[in-house]
C-alpha cells in the first residue's frame, strides 16, 4: 500500500444470509483519480461502496484510506463513516427537504467557525454554479440542480475521497451527459480521488482514469478504459463495452476456419473450441467487383438507420454451416438491402476467446 492511496480495498468478502455479494474483491483509488467500479445488475457494485464507506459491516478484508486502515475485522479496527474523511453522492440525492440550499452544503462543515463555514459554502455553490440558490429549498430545484447540491455537499469538507453510486442514474440522457462532464471537471479541478460506482459501460468509459469490472461478486477486469476495451480479457469484458459479433469455431493445427479465413490460434489448445469475435465499427464493407480475392463477399441483408450513423445486417454461414448475422456500424451511406458486398475486418481488431 503506498501513502498516496486515497483509498485501498483489499481481499473483501461479504455475505447477505445466503447470498455471496461479494467474493474477494481487491482495488485502489489513488490521490486525484476517478475510477469507475462497473458492471451487470447485482453483481456486487453497491455492496462494495457500502463497505469503502463503513454503512455495511465488514466481514473480511481490510479498508485503508491514505495508508491507515479504516475497517479490518481481524484487527477489530472500525472507524465509522463520519470519521473516514469521504464524500457520499447516491442516486436519489437525498437533499435534507427541511434545509435550504445552503444549510444542506453546510451540513458536514458544522467544526468550522461560521465565518469559514459561510465562506465554504459560497465556494462550493459556485463551483457547481448553484450560489444563485443558496436559500432554496430542495423541491423547488430540477434534478440536475438536485444533483449538483448534492455534490457540493460531498465536497465541501474537502474528503479525501468522494465515493458515488449512480449519481447520474435519476436524471434525463441530455442533462446526464452535461452533469457528468461538469462533475469531471470539478473533480480534476479539486483534485478529489473518486470511487463511482454505474453500471453503465458507456458511463465508465466516459469518466474513468481506471475502471474494475465486475461480474458475479468479482472483479474480471481492470486497467484504463481503452485497455478494456481493446484488449479485454474474456468475451463477457468484450461484450460489456458493446455488441460483439460471434463466430464459433474449433482449434486445428494452431488455426480456427472462419468465414473471414483460416486464422492463427496462438495460445488456444489443439481441439479446444473458441470464439471469434470483432466489434460491428471494426467491419468494412465495399462494393464487390467480382476479382476482390482478399475479403468475404457477402449480401446485405437490411440497413438501420441510427442518426449517428447505420447499422448493416448481413448473414455468413460459419465454419460448421450454421448462419450468422453479422453487425456493422458505418458512419457513411450503406449499401442498399441485396447488394454483394466485400467484407473484411483487419486482422487487429480480431479477438479469439475460448467457448464457455
Ligand atoms: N440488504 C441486502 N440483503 C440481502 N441481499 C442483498 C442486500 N443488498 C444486496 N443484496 C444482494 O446482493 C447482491 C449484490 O447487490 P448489490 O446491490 O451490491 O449489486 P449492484 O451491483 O449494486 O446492483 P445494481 O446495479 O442493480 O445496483 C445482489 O444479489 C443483491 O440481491
Ligand atoms: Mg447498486
């Protein structure tokens, strides 16, 4: 563990009666960093948080903030989350209804002379552009501005880490991007490490220095947003960040038969069945001139249009003669439903997994 740790997780376990929510999981926030805790539905996220905080009683492992430990059950070290220098933001806000605007962001300052405590409030509303409403009640704020109150709240007592869980999850897709950008900045700007639980990929991508994905109570993954993305570790880390296309196929003499060729299988064993898998944007198509030798000529199936750009189905037959619908993601004008198609996917861009 080195002091410039903001936050060390290490080895946590936790039960609910039956259920293993979470089954060792190991990560760390370092000063001034954003990482994003990702993954499915139930897999263990909120659990982890709740446990970095001090709201859910550890079972096993240890929680360090800035090189002390905070929770260690085998040490019978517990230190309550009042006392662990961090800043909450959950989904719901959950604003006091009964404070102002002001009085909620002073919530957490009550050590401080009013004189300074006044001061820090103004500071943070500022930051977050919300000192016009400093004598505002809650139910008289927009969610985005509810969201942002919250925040300055967090961050008024200047915490050595500030831990969300889907603080983005209550708000409409157009005011989330622009919420989600300007709690970035002030991150930065303040320096704040932070621990942001979603369970939206694009979110993580978006946000994160570093992110941990999870599946199942355990962490699969964790690395920079492009290192999952480019090179994850098994098909479900491929699929989490967007559709991949599937071939399946079986290893022989060190090369899978696929529709797109006979491919290298460095590192799969003789026999061992796998799947190829690509991402639809990876996918070029051209216009078949009847003497491409080196591409897949295809017919396109049907066209869908996405504003941002369309996505083109079309169907191969994999090496056991089962079909496949293929996806790709152009920017420009597609080619028309039955046109012959040449289809090539560069070599890079192909990723070989085992079959589960
Ligand atoms: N208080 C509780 N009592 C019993 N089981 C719980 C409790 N809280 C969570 N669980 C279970 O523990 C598992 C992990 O839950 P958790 O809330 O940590 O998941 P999550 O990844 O945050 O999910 P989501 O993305 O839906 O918020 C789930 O199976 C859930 O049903
Ligand atoms: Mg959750």
């Amino acid at each position: 563990m080195q002091p410039q740790d903001a936050l060390v997780l290490q080895d946590l376990e936790h039960d609910y009666d039956r259920v293993r929510a979470v089954a060792g999981v190991s990560l760390s926030v370092k000063a001034g960093e954003v990482v994003c805790l990702v993954g499915p539905s139930g897999c263990g996220k909120s659990t982890v948080l709740r446990l970095a905080a001090g709201l859910e009683t550890l079972q096993s492992g240890r929680v360090s903030m800035r090189g002390e430990a905070v929770g260690d059950p085998a040490a019978r070290v517990r230190v309550p989350p009042e006392r662990r220098h961090i800043g909450l933001v959950f989904q719901d806000f959950a604003l006091f209804p009964h404070l102002t605007v002001g009085g909620n962001v002073a919530f957490g300052l009550t050590q401080r002379p009013p004189v300074e405590r006044d001061q820090r409030v103004r500071e943070v509303l500022r930051q977050v552009e919300m000192d016009g409403y400093i004598d505002a009640y809650p139910h008289a704020l927009s969610g985005g501005q509810q969201q942002r109150v919250a925040l300055a709240r967090a961050l008024a007592p200047e915490p050595s880490v500030l831990l969300l869980d889907e603080p983005f999850s209550g708000l409409d897709e157009r005011l989330r991007e622009q919420v989600r950008d300007d709690t970035l900045r002030l991150l930065r700007r303040n320096g704040t490490a932070a621990l942001l639980v979603t369970h939206d990929p694009e979110e993580a991508l978006f946000m994160a220095d570093r992110i941990y994905l999870m599946r199942a109570g355990k962490i699969v993954q964790s690395g920079p947003p492009q290192e999952l993305y480019y090179r994850p570790a098994d098909l479900f880390v491929a699929s989490f960040f967007s559709r991949v296309n599937e071939l399946r196929g079986v290893v022989r003499d060190g090369h899978v038969e696929s529709p797109l060729g006979r491919l290298g299988a460095p590192g799969q064993p003789e026999g061992a069945r796998v799947v190829v898998s690509f991402r639809p944007e990876a996918v070029t198509l051209s216009h078949a001139r009847g003497d491409d030798a080196d591409g897949l000529i295809v017919e396109v199936q049907d066209t869908h249009f996405l504003g941002t750009g369309w996505v083109v189905h079309v169907p191969v037959r994999d090496a056991e003669g089962r079909e496949v619908k293929l996806s790709v993601r152009l920017n420009g004008r597609p080619p028309k439903a039955g046109d012959r198609v040449v289809l090539k996917v560069p070599p890079d861009a192909i990723l070989m997994f085992p079959e589960t």
